[in-house]
C-alpha cells in the first residue's frame, strides 16, 4: 500500500471525477485509474461503482473514505510534531 494511493482516493472523492482528480495529482487519467485500482487489490473490495456513469462510492468506499482521511490527518499531524521535536531538539543542542 502506498500513502500516494490514499491521497488519489481522497482527491476523487473530492472531485468527483475520474479526469478531473488525475489533473489535480498530476497524473495521467489511465495511471489514475490503475492506482485507484491498486488500492482496491490491496484492500480486496471495489471502492467506487463503475457501473454508474458518475463517480459513485460502494458502502465499503464510503467508509474507507472515513479511514483514509483519518489515515492522511493522523500522518500529517505526526509529521508536523516530530519536525517541532527536531526544531526543539536541534535548538537545544546549538545553545550548549
């Protein structure tokens, strides 16, 4: 499993769209679409219901979707607090 994965999910759900949520990570709309489908191998159910022409989620998408956005919130916030740890940390050790 990729953290890039995480993030493509969260942009389509965003947008809404397939095309559209490949322009925002920068990707091409067929790389997109086989990473979104990695993430479904990965986690052995289908995410979103290609059977529909809009970009709808399963039951198991909707609260992946949930996850997810804890997942990416939870690793950001821990990025944030161990850089202000080696701030805080590198600060000390230059004022001895």
């Amino acid at each position: 499993m990729e953290m890039a994965w995480l993030e493509d999910f969260g942009a389509l759900i965003r947008v809404g769209n397939f095309s559209r949520a490949a322009s925002e990570r920068c990707v091409t709309q067929p790389a997109f679409s086989r990473r979104i489908r990695a993430l479904e191998e990965w986690l052995d159910v289908e995410l979103v219901d290609r059977s529909t022409h809009k970009m709808t989620l399963t039951p198991a998408g909707e609260r992946f979707s949930v996850i997810a956005e804890t997942v990416l919130r939870d690793i950001e916030h821990g990025r944030r607090e161990v850089q202000e740890i080696a701030g805080t940390s590198a600060s000390t050790i230059k004022m001895l």
